[in-house]
C-alpha cells in the first residue's frame, strides 16, 4: 500500500487553525512546523531528512508556504518577519 504524501494545498486549513488560536493571530514558522507535524503526523518520505539538511521533506513543505505566498496569494494570511498573521478573510 503505497503511503500519503502531504500536499502543500493540504496544510492551509490546519495552518489557518493553528494561527487562528495562537496569541494575536501570530505564529512563528518553527512554531507552525511543529503544530502541523502533530496534527498531520507525517510519514514515509515526508518524515525523511533531505539530503545535505536538517529538516524533512514535510518541514520544507511547511516553509514552501511562506517561500510561496501561499496565504497571501488568497489573502487568508500575511507573511511577518519570522512567521505568519491571520487575517480577517483566513
């Protein structure tokens, strides 16, 4: 049975969750990181480290959102210095 591979697309809603009940709105990309890791549980190679990293491939995921303006682009979220702010439309 071949396993699930975390789609970027899939970490928005838990993401706008995680913000949503932080304080202010506000999270930090590490702190995101290890709030969807706990929620999503990932495994397979989205648990692996990349190669020449310390990171895995879900954690580079997670930082592809930022790297992508992925919350900005639909405007559910804005990029801050050292993470992400929800906004009213997240």
């Amino acid at each position: 049975m071949m396993k699930h591979i975390v789609k970027e697309s899939e970490l928005v809603l838990p993401a706008l969750w995680l913000m949503n009940n932080s304080k202010d709105g506000k999270i930090s990309t590490s702190m995101l990181i290890r709030g969807l890791t706990r929620i999503i549980q990932p495994t397979g190679l989205d648990a692996e480290i990349l190669t020449g990293r310390k990171d895995t491939y879900f954690s580079q995921k997670v930082r592809n959102l930022k790297s992508h303006n992925t919350f900005e682009r639909y405007g559910y979220a804005i990029n801050i210095p050292d993470g992400f702010q929800i906004t009213n439309q997240g």
